[in-house]
C-alpha cells in the first residue's frame, strides 16, 4: 500500500486547513496518509514515505524559513530518497501574493533532493487551476480553493498507486 506524508507549516492555520484537504483528497484512495507538521515531523517520514504534499505558507515569495530548514536538516538524505513523488501547496496574505512562485521554490527544493514533482491541469472552478501546486489567499473557503486541495491529494495517491504499487489502472481515471 502506497505511504503519502502531508508535511506542512502553519502560522495562521490556513495551510494547516489545507493541508487537511489535501489529505481528505489522498484518502479517497487506497494509500496510507500522515498529516504532519514541520515541527513534529522527522527525517523518518521523509523515509517512509512514498510520496510527499509540501505545503508551506508564502513568505517573500518562497517557502517559509522553517520548511526550508527542516529540509536543510535532512541534507544527509540527499541520494538516498531519489525517485519518490512530490508535490506543493502554499497560502498567501492576497491574491498575487506570491504562493505560485512559493509552491516553485518548494518543487525546486525537492527536485533537488530527486523528487519527482508534478502540476496538476485540472480545473477545480471558473479560471482557477493548480498548475504548479494548489494555492489559496487566506484561508481555503472557497469551493474551488478546497476542491484544489483535495485534487492535489487524489492526484499525489493515483501517481503513488501508479508508479509505487504499480497499479496502472488509477491511470485511466486521472481526470477528477
């Protein structure tokens, strides 16, 4: 059974409440799901994992100072976690905020690591899609804003049940 980590870092508790929809769109699957934050989760996650939906809020632009350190503290993982699949979420204070370059910074961040990251194209409402990671101003209230959270997580366990498990036929239901 496929291992998803839903690792993130809350301030407010807007990405910790979507951090919570991406892990109700995983477990629509088949997969197991840790919902952990920055400051309880360990390198052992990271190992057991198969998986991992990074949320951070956005700060600058990028993702925040402790998500960023929690990754600089595993740096002896590097090598060792290649080919495991990944993805973003951030929030921001506005629209234009910054999270689609903060969920970039994250995706950055784990391609080094060997991460295979991934976009999602689907539309969750009108003009509003999660090319680069789900994002949302605030906290997520807004149908489109969750249902881009729950996306995230049911296409993070398909890839997982895909290319983990094995199991090819999650492939023909990719669409949402």
């Amino acid at each position: 059974m496929g291992k998803i980590l839903v690792l993130y870092d809350s301030e407010t508790g807007h990405t910790a409440k979507m951090a919570e929809y991406v892990a109700k769109g995983a477990k629509k699957f088949p997969v197991e799901v840790r919902l952990k934050s920055v400051d309880e989760a360990t390198k052992e996650d990271i190992l057991w994992c198969d998986g991992v939906a990074v949320g951070s809020p956005t700060h600058l632009g990028v993702m925040s100072w402790k998500m960023k350190k929690f990754w600089d503290d595993i740096v002896d993982l590097w090598g060792t976690i290649d080919g495991k699949i990944g993805c973003a979420f951030s929030s921001s204070g506005g629209w234009g905020g910054g999270n689609e370059v903060a969920c970039m910074s994250i995706l950055t961040m784990l391609m080094n690591y060997g991460f295979l990251v991934f976009g999602v194209t689907d539309y969750t409402g009108e003009k509003f899609t999660l090319h680069y990671g789900a994002v949302s101003a605030g906290e997520p209230r807004k149908e489109e804003e969750i249902k881009a959270c729950e996306r995230l997580g049911e296409r993070l366990a398909q890839w997982v049940l895909i290319y983990v498990d094995g199991k090819k036929e999650y492939k023909e239901n990719l669409k949402g």
